[in-house]
C-alpha cells in the first residue's frame, strides 16, 4: 500500500538558500511507497527529507529549484573534476611520483587510441547506413573494473546505446538489438586479426577480451625493479542499507559542527534520522538487473579504515538519486563533495543498463553560487516544471528569459512536445475524479469521500483537491490518503 498523510503547502518566510524571501512547497508524510512510485513523483519535480516527500512551489518562491539529473553513460569528468580525481590519488599515493612500472602500466590501462580509432570507424559506419549524422560522443567505450572483468571482460561498448538515442531522436523507430547487431557486424570487421575480440554482446553493451601478453611480458621486464612502494592511505567504499549505526551519527554530528555551525537541536538522534536514516521506499531484493536491490542506501566512504563520508542514496529503476552527503573536515581539502558525486556516478556506470543509466544530483539553483557545481557534470539535464520534460542545461543556460519556470522552451528538441499529459488538468472533472478514485484511510478502514460525514468531507476534499494538482492522475489512483476524522 502507498499510504500517505497530507501536509498541504508550506511557507518559510526567510528561504534557507538565499535567506531573503519567502519559500513554499506542497509535501506529505509517507509511511511506504514503491520505488516506482517515487520515482513517477521525482519526474514531476519532488524530492525527499526521510519519510516525508515536497515539491517546490515555484510561483511562490524567491528561489528556483529545479530538478537536475546526469546522464551517467556519455559523462566524462571536466578539468575541475579531474584536477579533484589527481589531488585524492597524490594524497593516497603521498605525492609520490610514479615509478617506470606504474607509468607504465597506466599505459596499459589507458583505453589504446588504436582500439579507440576502430570504434570510430565501426561507428561511422553503422550511422551512416542509419542516415545520421556522426559525432565523438557517440563512441564510448570503458575499461572494467577487477570485479567486473570475469563477467564482462576487459572493455564494454556502449555505443549502440547512444546511437539508438540519437536514431530515434531523428524519428527513426529501431530497436535497441537491431543497432547493436549492426555496429556489432562494423566492429568485427575492424578487430579482426587484433589483439581484441568479442567476449559478449547484451543489453546493448558489447563486451571485449584483451590479449594479456603485452601485460605480462612488462611484469617480466620489471622483475628485477624495486618493488612499487606501500601506499601510505587505502580508500574503499561499501554500500549498506540506509540503517541508524552509531558510528555514522557521530560523523554526522562532527560535520554539522564543523561544517554548518548548526544548533544542538540539529544534532538531535531524532533529527539524524528523519535526515540520513528514515525512508519510505519499500525495498526491493538483488536481481540480475539490479544486483544491489532498489531502495535507500549508504554508500560508506572509508580512508585507512575510518569512515570519512557517507552518501545517503536511493537506487531507483533509472538510475540513482542523491540524498544527502557528510563528511569529517579532516578531508574538506579533498573536495570530497564533488568527490563522492563521481564516486556515485561511477556506481551507476559499473551497472549500466538500457533504464539504468542516470544520476540525480537533487535540486539546481541558479541564483546561488555554492549550487552551480551541480550543474557541472555533463551532459546534464533540468526538469521543466510547466511540461515535465528533461531539457538539456545549456539550453537553459543560455537564455534565462524563462526565469527557470518554463524550461521546455529554450530547446527546439522539447519546445513542440506536449505537456505531460498525467499534469493536464484543463479538462478534467476534478470532482467526480476525486469521488471515483480516492481511497481514505481512517483508523485502518478504507473509505470513499462521498462516504464521509459531510463536514469532514469538505476539509478533506480541500486537501484532495491540491494534491490531485501536485501529484497528477495517476498517483492519486495509486495512493492511499491516510486522514484523522
């Protein structure tokens, strides 16, 4: 059951980002909601503190918050987000430079521009029998991890995936099988006679194996080096659930400290939990899909053993959703909160699938400098909150006459598209809506409105009423509204 409690909108007089005018959301408490369900509601612009759900109201507030989501499969990091990856590896490698070995072997591990060239070409090729135009983002390839090497092997191809994208957004109506087939016929041709071959091909990802001799044979040549020296720092991360443990509490406590000067009432258990612990998304078990479940997580970052962060995360159906970050000072010189959003990003790469492919970075705001790094990870894309399609953010960028409130605009590509047709009221008995397909939850019993004692229908057919403008048609079928008569 998705059993919610209405709240109706909010307004804080002083807005908490630029503490100047007023700022309203509409929100509710949510005892349990499928993954599906928040994440329906997170396209149309909400968010989560713990168990309670909002969404902005923007014609109401001084500040724009606008949804922002990262396309995981074509990012690349940008020369600020590299320069952080350097300064984290001197830190763990204590600044040392790197021995004829590791500069070596890093060579090996880069992807070969040769590898890289014969992408291009199968590439090419197969878009130019598709009848569209090429372009370097198009090819991508990633070198596996260790712990994904056996199941996907040394290289995985995700090209077919970014030009199915771009084939039907030319209007071309192909299948995802149909695309990889043909780049796979291109890129056979291609390695033919190489050091590459094909491992696998599924879900769009065509998987290579590397001939390991050339790795080999440098290990051999390198026998009689000093050995490469300790690292001096070891980092790791683990996913665990979203569960109150003492030693991220008292982490958490150290940063508001040190970090927000937040008053004791913010340090609160309580207020820990509402924060980093509560969730109402009902958790989903490990599938071949999605090898972790669906639900709220912790992402542990540890250095040496100790804990340094914690990533609050929802993993969702498309991708994975950001909740909330904290960290010790000790590490604030590692930029650790940019840090841990390429560590999140990198999480969804290492289980790309065809749906299973974005990062939800939370709330973009224009207006205030300390949130544009956000906006930094491309390519990126913020909601339009009138037509409830994703635009790319230079579009949006470019031209601010919108105010940020209708985005879908300033993009020929989601200027002519319709409105969500779910957020399309112009016609719509309200109602008769309500009277058909609300279920009210009163001491554990399920009724209808027209069932109710007549004033306290009128109270509770208000508080239906904007909820149907807030969360659309088809979740208002699917929740359960929970009211104390």
């Amino acid at each position: 059951m998705n059993l919610i409690s209405l709240g109706g909108e909010h307004t804080e007089e002083a807005c908490i980002y630029c503490k100047k005018g007023p700022s309203t959301v509409f929100g509710f408490y949510c005892k349990e909601m499928s993954v599906e369900n928040y994440e329906k509601l997170m396209f149309k612009g909400y968010r989560r503190w713990g168990d309670i759900c909002y969404v902005p109201v923007l014609e109401k507030s001084c500040c724009k918050l606008i949804s922002l989501r990262c396309n995981t499969i074509l990012y690349k990091p940008n020369k600020s987000q590299k320069k952080v990856q350097k300064k984290f590896a001197r830190y763990l490698n204590a600044v040392k430079k790197p021995t004829k070995i590791k500069q070596r072997m890093h060579e090996i591990l880069t992807i070969p521009n040769d590898l890289k060239e014969k992408l291009k070409n199968a590439v090419e090729a197969t878009i130019e029998v598709l009848g569209i135009s090429f372009e370097d983002k198009l090819c991508v390839i990633k070198r596996n991890s260790p712990n994904r090497k056996k199941r996907f092997g040394d290289y995985s191809i995700s090209s077919a995936i970014t030009v199915h994208i771009k084939a039907k957004q030319n209007g071309l109506n192909l299948n995802l099988s149909d695309v990889t087939e043909l780049l796979q016929n291109y890129f056979e041709l291609e390695i033919n006679n190489s050091k590459w071959r094909i491992f696998s091909v599924e879900n769009g990802f065509i998987n290579l194996l590397e001939n390991e001799i050339e790795e080999i044979k440098l290990l051999d040549e390198n026998k009689n080096e000093n050995k490469i020296s300790a690292i001096p720092h070891t980092y790791k991360h683990e996913l665990v659930d979203s569960d109150f443990s003492q030693e991220s509490y008292e982490l958490y406590k150290e940063y508001v400290k040190a970090v927000h000067g937040e008053t004791p009432t913010n340090l609160s258990i309580e207020h820990y939990t509402q924060t980093a612990c509560k969730t109402s998304l009902i958790k989903e078990e490990p599938s071949h899909e999605y090898p972790y479940g669906l639900g709220s997580f912790h992402m542990l970052h540890k250095i040496d053993g100790i804990l340094v962060g914690v990533s609050v995360i929802d993993i969702l159906p498309s991708g994975v959703s950001a909740v909330y970050f904290f960290y010790s000072s000790k590490i604030s010189f590692l930029s650790p909160g940019i840090f841990s959003i390429m560590k999140e990003i990198e999480f969804v790469q290492n289980n790309l699938s065809e749906r299973f492919k974005y990062y939800y970075l939370g709330f973009y705001i224009n207006n205030i400098q300390k949130m544009k790094y956000k906006g930094e990870f491309y390519p990126s894309e913020l909601l339009c909150p009138k037509k409830f399609v994703w635009v790319p953010i230079e579009n949006c960028l470019e031209d601010q006459s919108h105010n940020f409130l209708e985005l879908s605009s300033c993009c020929p590509l989601t200027s002519c598209l319709p409105k969500d047709q779910d957020m399309e009221f112009s016609n719509a008995n309200i109602l008769s809506f309500i009277n058909e397909n609300a279920k009210i939850s009163i001491n554990s019993t399920i009724y209808t409105i027209s069932s109710l004692d007549q004033n306290f229908r009128q109270s509770a057919l208000e508080k239906l009423t904007l909820a149907f403008y807030y969360i659309g048609k088809h979740l208002f079928k699917k929740f359960t509204f929970s009211f104390i008569n």
